[in-house]
C-alpha cells in the first residue's frame, strides 16, 4: 500500500472515531485565536511576532489537520518559531486553559478529548524545548519559570 492511500485510510479512521473534520479544525482554530488575541497575558506575544493573521490561522489549521487528523498537510518548525519567545510555563498553562476551553465550547466530546490529547503534549513538549534554548534542562515534573526579569530560574 503506497504512503498516501495508508495515509488517506488513517485519516478516515479518525474522522470516523472523532468527527474532526476541516470544518471543525477552522472552527477550532479561529474560535481559540480570537479569544487568545484578547487574552491579556497571551496576546502581547503574539502581537510581537503577528501582524497578518490570515496566513497565521491557515497555517495553524494545517497544523492542526496534521496534528488531530494526520493529514499530513503542516510543513513548519513549531519547535524553532516557539524557542526564543518571552513565555514560560504560566503561558503554556493559560494557552491550555484557552484551548481546552475552546475545544469543549465548539466540539463534540470525543473530538475535544482528541484534541487536548494532543494539546497538552504539545504544550508539554514545547515548554520543554523554550526550556532548553535557555540554557534549563528540566527533570521529570519540572516546570520552566522565568523570574520577574526575564531571566531563567
């Protein structure tokens, strides 16, 4: 069986399970971002680095059909773009909250719980790599927090 058509039958497994659609990732994805641009804590991040965000929100669905359907439509480096922003594990905790928030508010049950499957390992994997760009390996548990200055700790 060629890579694309084995592909094709995961994500029509997932679909089938779940119910994620491209519709319900738009949604998703453009519900969580209006809120996440109004957020006090989050949305001076992303103002600094997001000046047009109809590209941003097209890649982020990419992303995500990649991510919860397996589509394989993403081609970035989330972990290079995340790396050197001013956040810490209170950012990635309010990001969740908002997602996870978002998920249960626009998606069926078993499409929520897909999801923030994946979110929180996302957020978990990204925390640890902003960790390290650093110079601060965390160990089992540890959560990466920066001091008032900015400066790891």
């Amino acid at each position: 069986m060629a890579e694309a058509e084995r592909r094709e039958q995961i994500t029509a497994g997932i679909i089938e399970r779940t119910g994620i659609t491209e519709d319900v990732i738009a949604r998703l994805v453009h519900g969580f971002y209006a809120k996440v641009r109004s957020d006090p804590m989050l949305a001076p991040v992303f103002e600094a680095k997001i000046s047009d965000w109809a590209p941003h929100l097209a890649q982020m669905c990419a992303f995500w059909s990649s991510v919860a359907l397996m589509t394989g439509r993403y081609h970035g480096t989330p972990m290079v773009k995340h790396m050197k922003l001013p956040i810490d594990a209170a950012h990635f905790d309010r990001w969740l909250a908002l997602f996870e928030a978002t998920a249960h508010e626009l998606c069926p049950p078993v499409a929520a719980t897909h999801f923030i499957e994946r979110a929180r390992r996302i957020a978990s994997s990204l925390e640890m790599g902003v960790a390290t760009g650093q110079g601060v390996m965390l160990g089992v548990g540890e959560r990466f927090r920066r001091n008032a200055s900015g400066a790891t700790g």
